[in-house]
C-alpha cells in the first residue's frame, strides 16, 4: 500500500509535546476524520495516533501525538515528513505531494531541490537553488520531465526567472 505525503513537522510548540505540522496545500480532507498520520523515521513510515490537534490556519496544524508528552519526546519527531496511507488520502494525491525533495536539473546539470510548493490556481515550487529560495511556476513551459524513478524534474527556467526571486 502506498502512502501520501502531505506536510512536514517543523517545530516545537511549548513545553508539553505540541509541535507544528506545515502541510504541502490545503487540505482537501477532513482532518477529523485522520487517524493515524505516518512519520518518516530512518527511511519507514511509522504510524503515530493523534491524541489533540488544533488548525491554525489552512496550512498549519498544531498537533500532540499520544504518549509524546514533552518537547524532549518530540525532538525525533522535527522534521519528519508526514504521510496518509493512500487509502484515506486518494483523492488528494497529486505529482506536487510527490516531487518534494526531487533535485532540479537544467541541461543535465543539478540546479536544486525542491523543498515545498503552493497550489492554488497555478502551481508554484518552492526549491533551494544555491542555497536560496526560489519560486518556480510548475507549467510546461518550465517544467519539461519529471522523473520518479531518479527522483528529478528536468527544467528550463526562462532568463531572468531567477533574477525576479533576489
């Protein structure tokens, strides 16, 4: 069974185990109704039940797993990738939840990586290109071949385009 992946834990909040899931987009999923969320842990996805959790906005969550109590519990939990089993989250599996973390290449050349990205009328990347970040339009103008076997996508960024993001 396959697995989406729909955010990443960012930080702490507090003392008592809250931390903050950033999702990929805005959801299009009652998050009521999901439980349990997947964590990457040393290359598994590892179930973990939500005890509480309260949005914050459309892509920020505060969240409190069971039996992870203290901010010293959560601290292997700081940066894990969230996942859903793609039975619950099906509908909302798209090539963007999949790409992140794709390296970027210009000419067969590695450019970057794409760290996030925002869809809501057109689909922007957001990737680390000599250590800055920079904004990408996810169109075929620009992107020209995903490859998910080498996990890459293969782009031609008009001139100037990188200018823009200084």
């Amino acid at each position: 069974m396959g697995f989406t992946h729909i955010g990443k834990i960012t930080k702490h909040k507090g003392l008592k185990g809250y931390c903050i899931l950033k999702l990929n987009s805005e959801p299009e999923f009652d998050f009521f109704k999901i439980n349990p969320l997947y964590i990457e842990l040393s290359g598994s996805k590892v179930p973990f039940s939500v005890e509480k959790f309260l949005i914050i906005n459309s892509k920020t969550i505060e969240l409190k797993f069971k039996n992870y109590n203290s901010r010293e519990a959560n601290n292997i939990l700081i940066n894990g990738n969230i996942f859903l089993k793609n039975k619950r989250g099906i509908e909302f599996e798209s090539e963007l939840s999949k790409i992140i973390g794709y390296e970027i290449k210009e000419n067969n050349k590695v450019i970057g990586t794409i760290n996030n990205f925002y869809k809501k009328n057109q689909p922007i990347l957001f990737c680390d290109i000599n250590n800055k970040e920079i904004l990408i339009p996810y169109t075929k103008e620009i992107v020209h071949r995903v490859d998910n076997l080498k996990k890459e996508i293969h782009v031609i960024i008009p001139k100037g385009l990188l200018d823009l993001n200084q």
